[in-house]
C-alpha cells in the first residue's frame, strides 16, 4: 500500500509539474516583451532609420493617403516613426505641431500594421503657468511630484496620455506596442524639467512616477520605455546624472545635434554614442540614436558624411538598433531632404546602405 501511494503520489506531482510548465510557456509576451525581443534581434544587422511625423506631413502636401518624404526620396518607408503627445494633457484635439491626435492614432496604427515601430515623445504644458515646455520662467517639477501641490493635477495629465496610448487597438484586439521617450535632454537647459530648474533627484522622481503610474495604475505593459539625455556627457558618470534605474529604462539613448552640426565634432559624437553602447552591453539594454538632424539640412552632405560616418564606427554599427531624425514642417523646418533638394542624392546613398533598414528591410528580416 505504501509503494502504491508513492507512485500515486509521483504521478499527481508530475501532473502538477506538467500543468505549471505548460502554463508558463503559454503564458502570452506583453507587447513591451515583443518590442524589445524585436529590437534585440536586429542588433548587430540593421539600425533602423526613423523619421519624426512622417506618415503626417511633408514638403508640398499634408494628409496625403501613403505619402512619405522618405519614400519620395529612399523609395521606402522609415522603420520608425516619430509621434508628439505635447497638448494632449490639456484636452487639445491637436498636439503642440497641429498633427489631429485621432489622425495621428490612425497613422500610428497603420505604421505598425505594416510592419513599423512607433516612438511617442511628450513635450507637456506647464501646470504651473500655462506654458509650452520650452518656457523656463517658473519652477514646475518639484510642484507635479510626488507632495507636490499640483501632484494631483499631474496624475489627471497622465490619466488623459494613458486614455489616448491605451486605445490604440490592433486588428487583433492588443494594445499597440510602442516606444515612450519622456523628459528627454534633460541635461540641457532649454525645457522646464532640464538641468538648471529641478536637482536630480526631483527629475528622477518624475520620471519614476510617471512610468510607475502608466504602467502600475493605467495597465500600460505596451510600452518600451526610452532614457535620452541631449549630449552634454563625456563620461559615464556624467551620463547617468539623471537616470531613474535600470527597472524603469528598456532603452538607453542620447539626442544629438549640436555635435553633428555644420562645423561639428563627429568623433565626439561617436565617442558618446560608445559611452551609449558600452553602458547597454553591461545591462542587456538597447541603444539608440533617439534624435538627431540638421535643421533645414543645410548641410547638404550631412546624412553620408556627418550621420553616415557616426553610424560607421564599428561599436555602434554593431550594437545600435535605431536613429531617428525630426520632422519636415515647410513652415517651420524640415530635417529630411525632398525630391529635387541637393540633400536628396546623399541622403539616398546614406540609406541604401546594407546596415542602414527601412521598413521593407525590417519586415523582411522578420519574415
């Protein structure tokens, strides 16, 4: 009867085993798992090139079904695509650069149905005094954190942000994946939660919150979430001044334009992006170029002699998964030459590079 019961016994335990283990490996990825798994596996093959804004707008047309600066020029799509959530804490039906935020979740959506990744920056009002991000004249941050005294107003920002980020549905009923990029450049001095108006820790607090709140109260487990200082570092320390810990960044990146810019440093550009990649291979992190460009392209060799020659180098070809360059506003500034600008030709041979994936690259690669 003992023996009998043991091998009762065994068979119940391996059962159970069994049932775990199944349960485990079915268990479904978030889409923030899938995105990463996705910008992993291209690590080393291909730097996805991204532009801000543009399924929305170029130069000559708004709006147009299936138009893309990049396409006229590259004969294909970015990989990534660039979207701006600035406006949408205060209720406005449009984001702070006039793009219609229900056209820009359609646009959103359709980019990912083919293949694309989307990235969402946030340059968010002032609580304080009603103004755009780039006014600096009143201290905001040590106000919207935690004991703050507008900290409840902040949260009402983030529930309208998660509203919007949560209702970007795919044919199958998930959630969008996507890439977010808060409080970026926060070591330079041009944004109201930037170096010189709140101390490290209050930005850290901020962005703590703001990933703790989305993802813990909002549900928001489709987003990769990116770190970006602007590129006042030449060191590691330096770097991580203002980094909120590894449990809250999947993305470990830097904006660059003021060392690409006419009569720039490309090898101190290089040299931070290696400072980039060696803090992600320490981590298992990704890296990227998040932004970048050159205003009007006014350097018409810029894309194969400045951009080009950074993502050349040999540590960064071989470890960073994208770069992404702003937007092409006529009435503002464009940073991607059109058809028939002298950029154009270079900004081509730039992207027919092996290393360099646009869309079709990508989908392909994943096939």
């Amino acid at each position: 009867m003992k023996m009998c019961f043991n091998k009762i016994y065994c068979l119940f335990l391996m059962v159970v085993i069994t049932t775990v283990a199944c349960d485990d490996q079915s268990e479904e990825k978030t889409g923030r798992q899938e995105l990463i798994e996705r910008l992993q596996s291209i690590k080393g093959k291909g730097i996805l090139f991204g532009h801000q804004d543009d399924l929305a707008y170029g130069i000559n047309w708004k709006y147009v079904d299936g138009q893309s600066d990049v396409k006229r020029v590259a004969g294909d799509y970015p990989a990534l695509f660039g979207w701006e959530l600035g406006g949408l804490e205060r209720g406005d039906a449009c984001n702070l650069d006039s793009v219609p935020f229900d056209v820009m979740r359609s646009l959103a959506i359709k980019a990912s149905q083919n293949g694309g990744i989307n990235t969402f920056s946030w340059h968010p009002y002032s609580l304080i005094n009603g103004e755009n991000s780039w006014n600096t004249d009143t201290t905001v941050v040590k106000y919207i954190i935690p004991g703050g005294e507008y900290h409840n107003e902040f949260i009402r920002q983030l529930d309208k942000l998660a509203v919007f980020l949560n209702s970007f549905q795919m044919e199958d009923g998930k959630k969008m994946p996507f890439i977010f990029r808060p409080w970026h450049e926060m070591d330079g001095s041009w944004f109201w939660w930037g170096s010189k108006h709140c101390t490290s820790d209050e930005f850290k607090a901020l962005f703590r919150f703001t990933i703790d709140y989305l993802k813990n109260e909002k549900g928001m487990d489709q987003m990769a979430i990116a770190y970006s200082p602007d590129c006042s570092f030449n060191s590691l320390n330096e770097y991580l001044t203002w980094y909120p810990g590894d449990e809250y960044v999947d993305i470990v990146g830097m904006d660059n334009y003021y060392d690409l810019r006419v009569g720039g440093d490309v090898d101190a550009a290089i040299k931070k992006l290696q400072i980039v990649v060696g803090y992600t291979n320490q981590k298992g992190k990704i890296s990227a170029l998040t932004e970048s460009g050159i205003e009007n392209v006014a350097d018409t060799t810029w894309y194969t002699q400045k951009l080009g020659v950074v993502l050349k180098d040999s540590l960064v070809a071989a470890n960073l998964s994208y770069t992404m360059v702003w937007r092409n506003d006529p009435d503002v500034h464009f940073f991607f030459p059109y058809p028939g600008h002298p950029g154009a030709v270079y900004a081509k041979e730039f992207l027919d590079q092996d290393h360099i994936w646009l869309l079709n690259d990508l989908v392909e690669s994943e096939k």
